[in-house]
C-alpha cells in the first residue's frame, strides 16, 4: 500500500512518500525545487542498524562534505514504532537526518536511515 502527501515546512514545500508492506515500512521526505537550482550528487546511507529489545534509539546519517541535506527517509523491520523523522540541522559542519525509533519487543529489530545530499551549482 503507498500513501502519500504534500505539506508545508519551514516555508519549503515538500513531499512525503510513506511505503508500507508485511515486514517493513519506509518514508521519504524530499522538498520540491525548481530544476537546475541544485545538482544532486549522491544518497549517503546508514548500515541496518540494530534496536535492542525495549530501547528507544536516535539514528543519525551526515551527508558527506560540501553537500547539503534535502531529505530523507527510514526503513524499519515490523515491530518498531517511528517516533520522529527529521532533518538533523548541522552537526559538525555537516547536515544530515535522523529517526527516533521504539522497539518495545522482546527481539533486537534493525532499522535503516537514509539522507538525499545534494551540492549546490556555483
């Protein structure tokens, strides 16, 4: 089942995809912008991360240097519950997103986060 939707952020308009199957649910977040404004250059990726049984968890990824922060998303296994999805700001010069993630069952759950990075034409 694919839902999705469009709302306004911080006067940025952006676009919300939320995919949800029998093991896994996954969200992105992108902001719409005019083409040519900025080149996308690559997606920086977190590695399954494990969520111990009745933890609650933040996971971080940063975009790499000089690129900028322009959305991203999760992917978690059946069981964890997603408490937030946002932009991380800047963290040591560097922009990213975060999850905060609740896994209240009694088995270690793995979750993913993704960040869409982007540099800026000069």
């Amino acid at each position: 089942m694919l839902k999705y939707g469009t709302g306004i952020t911080l006067g940025i308009a952006l676009t919300v995809f939320v995919l949800v199957t029998a093991n896994h649910e996954m969200a992105y977040a992108t902001p719409k912008i005019a083409p040519g404004v900025v080149t996308l250059t690559q997606t920086a990726k977190t590695n399954v991360t494990t969520i111990p049984a009745n933890t609650q968890k933040l996971v971080t990824v940063l975009c790499p240097s000089n690129t900028i922060a322009t959305g991203g998303g999760y992917s978690v296994q059946k069981g964890i519950s997603v408490l937030s999805s946002f932009s991380a700001g800047v963290i040591g010069g560097q922009t990213g997103w975060e999850v905060v993630v609740l896994n209240p069952s009694s088995s270690d759950l793995g979750t993913t986060v993704e960040v869409l990075c982007a540099s800026i034409k000069s």
